[in-house]
C-alpha cells in the first residue's frame, strides 16, 4: 500500500474576526498538523507548508497543507518552474 506524502486541514473563520484572532487560529492550526504529523511518523520539520484562503460567504476557509517525500519535491518543482 502507497503511504500518503501530504496532509491538508481546513477551517472556517469568520471573515469579521481580528486579525489577532486569525493569527491566533493559524497557529492552533499549525500545532494541530505537527501533533498529526507525528501521529503517522512524520517529522513536523522535515515537511514544507503552503496556506490557502477562500472566502465562502461570510467566512474565510483556511488550509493548511504539509507536504514531505515526493509530493514535496513536486510542489517545490512547480513553484520553481512557476517563478522562472
């Protein structure tokens, strides 16, 4: 069986929060994904991260994705290729 080489989470904010408050979320999201990481036998600092944000309605929907092994080297490959 393939082992998965990315992880992705997802939460809504309300558009009208704080920035303080969106920052504060941003990280409770980012400590949430390190404690999965290592759930599964990744480690937290080997993996690089990518934010996106979508604004449904009146909320925000913000995702957090952590990639390692191949994936990693994919999503670093297009962003080069991107940025040439």
């Amino acid at each position: 069986m393939a082992r998965h080489t990315q992880a992705h989470l997802t939460r809504k904010i309300e558009r009208f929060r704080s920035e303080d408050y969106k920052q504060l979320k941003k990280e409770q999201m980012e400590y949430y994904m390190g404690a999965k990481l290592l759930e599964v036998g990744v480690d937290p600092k080997s993996v690089i991260y990518r934010w996106s944000m979508e604004h449904k309605g009146k909320d925000e929907e913000w995702t957090i994705s952590a990639y390692w092994g191949d994936s990693k080297d994919k999503v670093l490959q297009e962003e080069q290729e991107s940025n040439a």
